[in-house]
C-alpha cells in the first residue's frame, strides 16, 4: 500500500491528453473559428465533445494534418 494516499498504485497510471479549445485550433491553422466549427460539423477533423464544449486533442491533429501533406515536388508551380 502506498504511504501517501492509503490506496495501491496503480500498475499503469492513464496520463489524460491536453486539451485544447476551437480558438487555439483556428489560430494554429491561419483560419477563422467559424471555419473549425464547419470542420466538427462535418466530422472532417477529430474532436472531443464533452457538455456543450468542443475541445481538441494536439496528438490527434498532427496525424490528421500530416495526411494533408503533399510530396515535394521540386521547381514545380502551383497552377
């Protein structure tokens, strides 16, 4: 048992996520919050919805941008 709470450690201890909110989102992604909500409305981008609150897991988006990523095309324009 341990000494300082009287209980058993647990043998894995669940670490929860950081959470962030829409505004953060949006300023991270150069677009407005109103273009975030478009994207939960959707469910083109991963959120967590607890109460009336939309939040947003950082580890969950990077994978979801990186799909997005296009491969280097080298002196190649855009069109």
């Amino acid at each position: 048992m341990s000494e300082r709470n009287g209980r058993e450690p647990k043998e894995e201890e669940v670490s929860l996520p950081h959470l962030i909110r829409i505004e953060a989102v949006a300023e991270h992604l150069g677009v407005s919050v109103r273009h975030v909500r478009r994207l939960v409305q959707e469910r083109r981008i991963p959120y967590l919805k607890w109460g009336h609150f939309v939040m947003f897991n950082p580890a969950e988006l990077a994978p979801w941008l990186e799909q997005f990523r296009r491969p280097d095309g080298g002196d190649q324009r855009w069109a």
